[in-house]
C-alpha cells in the first residue's frame, strides 16, 4: 500500500483532482476548426492566418512571438544562421537583400513574404530516394524529393520557403528521418525531439 | 513500483489504432474522434498546470493544433497519450513562463467569483471549499514538481512513461512526486483544521 493510499486526505484530494470538466461541445469544435485551418496554411507562421481562436489567445501569442523574436535576433547577431560549406550536407539561400537592416521583422511586408528559393544539400551514396520534409511542406516526403547528381553522391533540391524560422529534416529511402549534420538543431516541441533549423531570409 | 490505482479513462475511450492512422493522413473526422477522447482530460491537466480556466482552454487547444501539424511525423511505436501530454506539458510550460512576464492577473479572481455556483446546499458548499482548498494547494506546489504528480497520480502514467516523456530519471520523479504529496497533505492538513 502506497504512502497515497494510506493517506485519507491526500485520497480525497486526487479525488478531487481526478474529476473530469464537462464536455464542451464548443471548446471542441473551436479545437478541431482551428487545427484544420492551422493544417491547409500555405506557410507556418504566416500573418493574416484565421482560426476561431478566442481573443485571450493573442496575449499568448504577443509572447511567444516575443520571446521567438528576441531567440531569433540573438541566433542571427551571432552569425549561426550561415551555413557550412565544407561539409557533407549544407543549405544555401539563393535570394537575399543585404540593404535590410538587421533589427527588421522577418515577415513585415508583402514582399518580405513573398517566398525565397532555398537549396537543400545531402551527401548520401547509398540512399535510394531523399526528401527534405519541413514545417514548410507539412512534413510530406512527395513535397521536395531531392535529385541526384551525376557522381552518383550529392542530392539536392531548391524549392521555395516563406522568410522565417523553419525546422526540417531528411527523409532518406522514405523511412529514416535524419538532421542535417550541418545546421543547427533546435528541440521541435511538436514531437519532443530536435530538429534542423535553417533561416530563410534576413532579419 | 506503485500500487496506487491509476486511470486511463483515454483506454475506455475506444480510440483505436486506426483512428490514429487516419488522423495521420489528415482524416478530419479521425482527428475529431482523438480531441473528443482527450479533450476532458488535457482541460483537467492544463486547468491545474495554468490555474486559469481561460488559459487552460488556450493551450489545450494550442496543444491539439500542434498535434495535429505534427501528426505525419508520429510514430506509433510512441504510446499515442504519451505524446499528446508532452506536447500539452510544453505548452503549459511555456505558457507560465510568458503569463509570469507579461500578464496581469488581477481579473482572475473576479471571474472566479463569478463562476461559483450557487451554495445554498451546505453539503455543495463543503464540496466547494474543499475543491478550492485543493486548487490552492496544489497551485503552491512548485511547476516542476506538480506536472510530475499531475502526470502520475492523475493521468496515471508509469514512471516509465513520465521519464520517458520528461526525459527525468525515475529516481528524480518519485522524489517530485513525494515532495508534491507531502506538500499538498500539509497544506491540505492546516485547511481542514
């Protein structure tokens, strides 16, 4: 018998903190809309997105999006958004701007939203079939199969991502999900597990 | 090692493999049967991580957006509840730490007063003191330690479960829980004097 067990009051408290809320009906719907439409956005984190949310959510909001800025300006000050070229695996921002300044939002304007193409790199002689998969293509392996050159080792494919903060992997042979080597790794709360970051865009 | 008799009313939930398969694939229909199973619960989990019912509702329902984006990636060899309270203790977590900076909560107590229902009943009114007693008590009980009993004694996860899902050795937890335990009894103990 457990020191709970034995224990008539604390008993009678997880008694109490066992009883289940009523059903709501609303709450539930307003859970299963907002998930749909957070499922079809075009990009994660864009503006402008519509969920049935409640208006307390855009406090939350304000400060996760605070405290992801301020983690952002401070991952960008200190160059690691660069990506290694020297390595078996890299990412290269094909478009960027060196006149915005670097305190800007990342996403201000409709041009700043406007996607920019990014080149992923994976080194891999075995493999058979690789995929990026990101927060940017729903995770799908069909989105972005990489293409391999002709030497038989380098794959690669440049496709086009909202500016912004990504978290993405390989899909290698459709079953192995793998980091990229060479980027920075972030824990994904989503799966409770890291993830490659690549930046797309300037601050 | 516990004997304690734990709940899993998501069991009794009929939510079976293939409604998780289908949500996977982004069966609306799959994913509303997995929020109605779960949703009472994460409410109740989230209501005494946040103590604000508002609040709570917020991240419940960030938590099941979250999961449903994530869903593609799950893999089902993961025990499907575990991973939903991972994600929902994130959000939680995250979420003390931006109303702690940035919210005022002096209209918690309004609402609250608010919500009471009526207590001419004496024995309803006994029922209520004695759930607040329990809220405040609990509420007093350190994040870190109150998730862990939360997560154990009342969404009756294994320390297995909980380590794997917290990424803290059992040892640590049973240590959590215990000084969770004996914290709420003493609170409890000087409220019923």
């Amino acid at each position: 018998m457990t020191e709970a067990e034995r224990d008539p009051i604390l008993r009678r408290a997880l008694d109490e903190l066992r009883k289940l809320p009523p059903p709501d009906i609303g709450a539930m719907r307003r859970v299963v809309a907002a998930a749909a439409a957070a499922r079809v956005t075009p990009f994660d984190g864009e503006p402008g997105v519509v969920s049935p949310r409640r208006g307390r959510s855009i406090r939350v909001w304000m400060a996760v999006g605070m405290a992801a800025a301020s983690a952002f300006v401070g991952f960008a000050l200190r160059g690691a958004w660069t990506a290694t070229t020297s390595s078996a695996a890299r990412t290269v921002v094909m478009v960027t701007d060196s006149t915005r300044s670097p305190l800007r939002p990342v996403v201000a304007t409709e041009t700043d939203a406007a996607p920019i193409s990014h080149q992923f790199v994976f080194n891999s002689r075995s493999a058979h079939t690789i995929s990026v998969v990101g927060d940017f293509n729903r995770w799908n392996p069909a989105k972005a199969a990489m293409v391999r050159s002709s030497d038989g080792e380098l794959w690669s494919v440049t496709i086009p991502i909202a500016p912004g903060r990504h978290t993405y992997a390989f899909m290698i042979d459709d079953s192995l999900f793998t980091l990229d080597p060479t980027a920075p790794k972030a824990r994904d709360p989503d799966l409770g597990a890291d993830g490659s970051i690549v930046i797309v865009g300037r601050p | 090692m516990s004997s304690f008799p734990l709940q899993h009313p998501a069991q009794s939930a009929s939510l079976d493999s293939r409604t998780i398969s289908r949500a996977k694939l982004g069966d609306i229909d799959a994913f509303t049967a997995i929020v109605e199973a779960y949703h009472a619960r994460c409410v109740r989990f989230a209501r005494a991580m946040l103590r604000n019912p508002d609040d709570a509702e917020d991240m419940v329902q960030e938590t099941f957006v979250r999961l449903y984006r994530a869903l593609p990636r799950y893999e089902e060899r993961q025990r499907f509840e575990s991973w939903l309270f991972q994600i929902l203790g994130n959000c939680c977590r995250t979420a003390n730490t931006a109303f702690q900076r940035h919210a005022s909560r002096t209209t918690q107590d309004d609402e609250a007063v608010e919500r009471v229902p009526s207590l001419d009943d004496p024995t309803a009114q006994f029922d209520h003191e004695w759930s607040e007693a329990v809220k405040r008590a609990l509420a007093e009980v350190p994040e870190y330690n109150r998730e862990i009993f939360l997560l154990h004694y009342i969404e009756g996860f294994s320390y297995e479960e909980v380590e794997r899902m917290t990424g803290v050795k059992q040892s640590a937890l049973k240590m959590r829980v215990k000084r969770a335990s004996d914290q709420l009894r003493s609170r409890l103990t000087e409220e019923t004097r």
